[in-house]
C-alpha cells in the first residue's frame, strides 16, 4: 500500500489513479489518512457501488440472513397464486 501527501496526490492525481489499480493508495493529510484511492477498472459500476455502499451492504446483510426459497418452490408458489386468482375471477 503506497501513502501520499495530499498535495502530492492533487498535482498528480492521474499518476495515482493509475498506481491503484495496482495496489491502494492512501492519500495523507497532516501525516493521518485522510482517503484511500481504489483502483476499480474493469469492473462493472453496479458492483463497484454494491461494494463502496454501506446502505448496499447493510441491505445485502439483511436479505442474506432470511430465509431462502428455492426456485422449484417459487414456481409451485406462483403456479398456486395463479389458480387461485383464476378461481377469484370466476
């Protein structure tokens, strides 16, 4: 992980940009970490804010602790709503 002076890193910001897609770069202000630049190409932007995200996190978290259903059973779940809907209509 490299570490830079704020300064440093606004005058040659694309130089950075470029050495995190390497390794981390943590920009210094004052001699204490003020940012961490990240390198990300490649990679889609929906999952680069599914993983910068705390609230993407959290929601992710959450879903993950619930119950699962299998496909199998969401199909016989919405084959049986249908019929039932079917019979409402009549």
């Amino acid at each position: 992980m490299k570490t830079v002076g704020l300064r440093d890193a606004r005058d040659a910001l694309s130089e950075y940009v470029d050495a995190s897609q390497r390794d981390s770069v943590v920009i210094m202000r004052h001699g204490k970490p003020a940012a961490v630049i990240v390198g990300v190409e490649g990679e889609e932007m929906e999952e680069v804010l599914v993983q910068f995200s705390l609230a993407a996190k959290r929601l992710l978290e959450v879903r993950r602790a619930q119950p699962r259903t299998s496909l199998a059973e969401f199909k016989r779940q919405l084959l049986s709503e249908k019929k039932t809907s079917r019979r409402r209509a009549r």
